[in-house]
C-alpha cells in the first residue's frame, strides 16, 4: 500500500512540475517576445521620430492615447482623447536627448490581448505608460496607450 501511496504523490508532483514548466515557456515564448518587441518600436519609434516603428506598433484604425490634462486657468483635469494616428504625428523631429524604457510588466491573454507596463524616462520627464495591445491579423498592435507624466 505504501508503495501506491508514494507512485501516487511521484506522479502527481512530477505533474505539477511539468504543468509549471509548461507555463513557463508560454510565458517566455513568441508571443511574449512579439508583445515586448511591440512596446519598444513604439518606444523607439517616437524617440526617433521614425515613423515606420511608430506604424508597426500602433493600431492606427482603431486605437488611441488617453491622457490627464490639466487646465492651467482652472486647475481641473480631464481626460484628453486622441486617435493614435494624431499622436504618432507629433513625432516629427528625433530627439538629442538620451530617453531609456523599461517594460516593468507584461500581462498576455489567450495569445490575444496583452498589457504592458512601461517605465519611460527622458531627461526632463518620468512617464508610466499602459500599453493595451490586440493580435490582429497576426500582428501585435497598440490598440490603446494610457499614461501620466511627471516633471522631473
């Protein structure tokens, strides 16, 4: 009896072993890859002004930036919409300034959805960035980029 008592728990602890592994490398796989390659073109894209990355990133048909604007005459916020396509356009000129990301975070659903946490730093402003993504047509897109700044 002992030795069926202890096949069943080398089983059942190799099982779980084996489903943690299993989790792991989708975890670490393509599509965690192609979700992290995704928030950096945008990154790159707008620290270079190269619109190509930019391109590559955004979801320019369905996707926008929301931000926290505050009126200088009142003092109340609001939350600002742009289409992405709008926002990429600011990104006209390549900065001299030494800008560095960090993705702090990324959450990926069903190979679908993903959510990205970056940590965006230039020399005068610290940025958090949420990047919300969808795989359309087998491409990673930034469907929506919710942030806040902060003056250095």
């Amino acid at each position: 009896m002992n030795k069926i008592k202890l096949l069943s728990i080398t089983v059942a602890i190799f099982s779980f072993f084996l489903s943690t592994v299993s989790h792991a490398e989708s975890v670490t796989g393509k599509e965690y890859q192609a979700v992290v390659e995704t928030a950096y073109n945008y990154f790159n894209g707008v620290a270079n002004a190269d619109q190509k990355l930019i391109s590559k990133a955004f979801d320019f048909e369905f996707g926008d930036v929301k931000m926290i604007t505050v009126n200088k005459d009142t003092g109340k916020e609001t939350i600002r919409t742009v289409p992405l396509k709008e926002f990429a356009g600011y990104f006209k000129k390549a900065t001299n300034d030494i800008w560095e990301a960090k993705v702090l975070s990324v959450d990926i659903v069903d190979d679908k959805m993903a959510m990205v946490k970056l940590n965006f730093e230039t020399p005068k402003t610290h940025y958090i960035d949420y990047l919300v993504m969808y795989k359309r047509e087998n491409e990673w897109r930034i469907v929506n980029k919710t942030f806040i700044a902060q003056k250095k």
